[in-house]
C-alpha cells in the first residue's frame, strides 16, 4: 500500500507539472496572438496613413499638371503675339493669365527690367520710342476711343522713316491713330504688307491699303492674321517691305 500511495503521489505531482507547463505554453502562445494583433493594428494604421499620404500627392501632382498645362498654354498664346509683333497683347496675356500683375511689375514687388528697345534717329532733340507698348500709352485718350483704328508702322531700316512720315501724315488726315514706328531689321515680309485680325476689319484694312497707295504708288497687300483673338478690334500692322 505505501508503494502505491507513493507512486500516486508521483503521479498527482506529474499531472500538476504537466499542466503547469500546458498552461505556461497556453499563456505564451496567447500573448504572442495578442502581440501579433497589435502589430497587425500598428501595420493597418501604418498603411492607412501612407494611403491618405499618396491621396494628398496625387492631387498635388494634379495640381500641379493643371499648372504646367496653364502655363504652357500661356506661354504658347504669348509666342504667337511676340511672332506677329503684338507686344501690347501678349502683355494683356499675361496679366489675364495673372503671370504678370497689371501694374507691370513682377511678384514681390521689384521693377520689371525694361525690355531693351532700338531708337531710330530723326531730327535733332528727338528719339522714336520703338516699344508698341510705348506708342499705346502716347496715344491721346480721345483718339484711342474715336479712331477707326490704329495702325503700327514697321519699318526694315531708317532710311523708311521719310515713307513712315508721309504714311502717317496720310493716315491721321484719314481719321487713323498711328503710333511712333518700330524699328524691325532682321525679320518681315518681303513685300508691304497691311495685316488685320478680325473678318469685321477687312473693309477698314484696304481702306489703309488704299491711303498708303496713294502715298508711296504701291499698295501694301492685306493679310488676314488668324488666331489672335484678343487683339483689340480695329487694330492694323503696316509692314513696309525692304528698300530695294
């Protein structure tokens, strides 16, 4: 009997261990599930967070697209105005596209450097400004509002400045607001050329055609320039060909 009692005892005592160490196991295998949930619930809000981070990027670069493609269109309205010789409008570009504030200057407030302008020698104490910028701002309010229209001279070299002269004498007697000539030597047709911007000008245009005809003996040919919407109406570009 007391063999048995002891072997008993052993056994009771072996059971005991056995599910201590059951129950041991248990509670490490719980803590490790739970120490997994909560990684599981860091990575969740880890991914959450860099899902709201590229939303934000996304709609940055969007942004940020539609600014390139503003720009673009910009800067390729302003090629066209530079390339028909419409510095006035590619200014009003720029101030509608808000690139240039309307008082000229650039953000921040400092002095928007003055674009380099040729001069053409007249008589004595006077110097033609050449900017069609310029000329606008020259021309008396009166006239701007009740002239047919206004008519840019360009001239190929100085030695047209006797022609421009009699054109403008011509002109203005006609009723037209003609600025100070532009001085363009590297570039222009090769033949003279009266250029308009909206259908509602043609009549006007060869009117001017006919005015310079009788002046020089040769009328300028009118050309029709398209895709310049937001030249002003009424506005004309007299190309005077080379000397020959």
């Amino acid at each position: 009997m007391t063999e048995l009692t002891a072997f008993e005892a052993s056994l009771a005592r072996r059971s005991r261990r056995a599910a201590f160490v059951s129950l041991g196991g248990f509670v490490i295998v719980l803590l490790a599930l739970l120490a997994g949930v909560l990684e599981i619930q860091k990575l969740e809000e880890r991914r959450q967070g860099l899902q709201s981070e590229i939303g934000g990027l996304t709609q940055e670069r969007d942004k940020l697209s539609g600014e390139v493609e503003s720009l673009k269109d910009t800067q390729d309205s302003v090629a066209r105005k530079l390339a028909a010789n419409d510095l006035v409008t590619a200014r009003e570009v720029l101030v509608t596209q808000k690139r240039l504030p309307a008082d000229g200057r650039p953000a921040g407030g400092a002095e928007r450097p003055a674009p380099p302008a040729e001069t053409v020698p007249v008589p004595p104490a006077q110097v033609i400004p050449l900017s069609p910028a310029e000329a606008v701002r020259a021309l008396p309010a009166s006239s701007r509002a009740t002239a047919p229209g206004r008519v840019f001279v360009q001239i190929r070299s100085r030695e047209q400045w006797a022609q421009y002269e009699s054109c403008t004498r011509a002109l203005r007697s006609a009723g037209f607001a003609v600025p100070k000539p532009e001085l363009i030597a590297d570039r222009g047709p090769a033949r003279d050329e009266l250029r308009y911007f909206h259908d509602a000008d043609a009549e006007q245009a060869r009117r001017i055609a006919g005015v310079v005809r009788s002046v020089l003996g040769r009328e300028p040919v009118t050309v029709a320039i398209r895709g310049y919407d937001l030249v002003p109406p009424r506005q004309f570009e007299l190309w005077l060909a080379p000397a020959q």
